[in-house]
C-alpha cells in the first residue's frame, strides 16, 4: 500500500518491514497497527492500489479515537522529517568550487553552483527553520570549525571548499582556530580599522584576497574592514545588533565572490560593488585565471578606492 515505506530512504523502514505485502485488508489492517500516519505522506495517494486510501480510511474511522490517536501519534515526527523537509543529517561536501579547478576547463569549473546552493537557505523546513546550512569556510582552521558544526547539526549541510592552498587568516588578538569557532554566527570581522572608510564582504577563498588588498589600502592610508560571511543564513539568524556590529550602516560595502555576484547581493547591497563572475571560465592554472579575472589584492585596491572616489 506504502511503497515509499519499503524503499531503503524511507526513515520508517524497520517498523514498516512486516508492511511488504501491502496490499489487502492484511496490509491495511498492518499498517494501522504500525502506526503510520498516512496524512503526512502527500504522496500516499498516487503511490498506494486504487481504492486503498478509502478503505483504509473507513478501516480507521471504525476505530476509537483515542486508538487511533496512540497508534498514530510515535511516528508523526517521523513522517514529517523526509528529505530536507525530513531534517535528515546529510553532510554534502562540494569542493573544486568555481574557475579555479584550471585546466580542466569551463565544463569542469562550476561557477554558478554556490548560488543554486546558497538558494537553500532561503526555502525554511516545516520546523520554520533554514532547511539547509550552507558553509563556504574561508582557510583550514575555519574548515576544521565548520566540519564540527556541520556534526552537530539536525539539518542538512553543504560544505563549499576551494581545490587551491589558502592562507591562514589573520587574528584579531585570538588564536586562530578560536576566531575560527565563529564560523557559528555565520559571519565575523576578520581585519579591522578603527573609522573604517568601507567593509570588505567576502566568503571562501575571496576573504584572503580580501585581506591582500586591505593591507594595500592601509599602506595608502585607506582604513578597511574585512568581514567573512561563511553562511547568510545563520548569519542573518544572529540578532540584528550583531548584524549591524558586524556590517554597519552608512559605511561603504565592497563584496568579492568567485561565483555569481548575486552570491553577495543581500549583503553589500544594491549601492555597493560587487566584484564577481557573470560568464564561465577558461582552460588555464588557476593563478593564471586570477589575474585575468581579477582576483587578487591588487585589484581589490583599485575598485575600493574607486568606489570611494578616491
């Protein structure tokens, strides 16, 4: 009667494995005594023997409701956590992000996939949370605290990493791998100035650059402060105090991203600049298409202080 209860994703397959002839009165009869709610399966009604759905229907209707209510009420949970509606702890590593794959080619290099990924932690969960977190660590230290916190999840996670060696960030004053831990507020200053004249957004690789052109504007006395955004959505989930701490208001924004400029939209804004890519790579070592493209600190100077009409 319940197919989707037999096949090896279904998170109710031990308790349903008496369920293998479902159809009949037996399987009804079974699948009433298992407990399975079948209100929760949207798809129940295209899956299950013409006429079952009504039978069982009247077979339920026949019995107590408080019955009904025990049998049913232990594998509600269950039955709303299919899928990333399900919460299911899937840890999805992606990596080779963006043109720096290099040689390989455009066909290889997956510039617009962090966008449809980032995509998923717009679209909430039955539980009105994020159905998916979405993490673009920015060096290994910071990798090392996502793949903790991707561990400790219930929901899915998508993990972003870079094919290239990326330079440690600098601290604060902490060890490195402490600052790393904020990688749990979704974003964090990495570089800071006391009056800053613009804030650096980056994520992944990016924020490395980000710190080379920063120490450029610095040596020209133009003040900067570099902020890594690992994942929007928990960062926008942080309180809005931390929020406007992190990225005030009124200062300049300048956002770099290997992928689609929309990567970083929501959080540079309509006024600020975004250097990112709008077109696929090329067949070339990656640091060949860095200077090409423009990512490196270099160039990250030159677009500040133009934005800053400096």
């Amino acid at each position: 009667m319940i197919c989707c209860l037999a096949s090896a994703a279904c998170p109710l397959r031990d308790t349903a494995a008496p369920l293998a002839a479902c159809g009949g009165r037996k399987g009804i009869r079974a699948v009433y005594d298992a407990g399975i709610d079948l209100g929760h399966y949207g798809e129940v009604d295209q899956l299950a023997p013409a006429g079952a759905m009504a039978e069982f229907t009247a077979y339920v209707r026949r019995q107590s409701e408080e019955e009904a209510e025990a049998a049913f009420a232990p594998l509600r949970q269950a039955a709303r956590s299919r899928g990333v509606e399900m919460r299911l702890h899937v840890v999805y590593v992606w990596t080779h992000d963006s043109f720096r794959v290099g040689e390989d080619g455009p066909t290889h290099q997956p510039v617009e996939h962090e966008a449809q990924i980032r995509l998923m932690e717009h679209l909430r969960n039955h539980h009105d949370e994020r159905s998916m977190l979405v993490l673009r660590p920015a060096d290994g230290d910071e990798t090392v605290m996502a793949w903790k916190l991707a561990v400790e999840e219930h929901r899915p996670v998508a993990l972003v990493l870079s094919r290239q060696n990326i330079k440690t960030l600098p601290t604060l004053g902490a060890i490195r791998r402490e600052e790393a831990a904020q990688v749990a507020k979704g974003g964090y200053v990495v570089m800071d100035a006391a009056k800053p004249a613009a804030v650096l957004i980056a994520t992944g690789s990016e924020v490395a650059t980000l710190v080379e052109g920063a120490e450029l504007l610095a040596a020209e006395g133009i003040p900067v402060r570099v902020v890594n955004v690992p994942s929007e959505g928990l960062f926008r989930d942080q309180p809005r105090s931390y929020q406007e701490s992190v990225l005030p208001a009124g200062v300049a924004r300048y956002g770099m991203t290997s992928g689609l400029p929309v990567n970083l939209r929501g959080l540079v804004g309509e006024n600020g600049v975004i250097h990112g890519l709008d077109h696929f790579g090329w067949s070339a070592p990656y640091k060949v298409l860095d200077e090409k493209f423009g990512y490196n600190g270099a160039t990250v100077a030159a677009e500040v202080k133009k934005m800053l009409g400096k």
